[in-house]
C-alpha cells in the first residue's frame, strides 16, 4: 500500500512564504510515513520562480530525508529573457 498526501494551498503573498508554509507541512508528512505528496498546479503568485532548483531546495531536501515523492505542480522559470514552462 503506497501512502498518498495531497495538499490544498491558500494564495500567498510570496514565493518564499508560500514554499516555506508548503515545506512545513510535508515535514509533517513525511513524519507520518507519507510516501508521495501532490500539490495543486498552481500556488505560487503568478506561478513564476527564478530558478527552481535553488527556490526548491528544501523541497528536495525533506523529499530525500524522508524517502517521499513531491509533486510540485508546473511553474514559469525565467530563462534569460522569457519565461519557460516547467515541471
């Protein structure tokens, strides 16, 4: 049996406080043994992010500490001069 998490967001007024509200709760998850983590497509203001390797360290970081597979949802990154669908 595979342990599924889904997660409803709220807006937020920024990337950061949005990933660092989101990184809280899939602390909790993984806790509870939580396998896989969906978010929801878009739940970041304007789904625009710099770079998301950097934007969603810690993402990465609790992914790996507790074995589990997060579902992020698609985001624009900024690739030089426009911006690019990803994830």
């Amino acid at each position: 049996m595979t342990k599924v998490g889904l997660i409803q967001t709220r807006s937020y007024e920024n990337n950061k406080k949005g990933i660092e509200n989101i990184s809280k709760l899939l602390e909790k998850l993984g806790k509870t043994e939580t396998e896989v983590v969906c978010l929801p497509e878009q739940w970041l203001p304007n789904n625009q992010i710099e770079n998301y390797d950097q934007e969603f360290f810690e993402f990465k970081k609790i992914a790996k500490n507790y074995s589990m597979t997060v579902i992020p949802g698609a985001f624009y990154e900024k690739m030089k001069v426009r911006y690019q669908l990803i994830h």
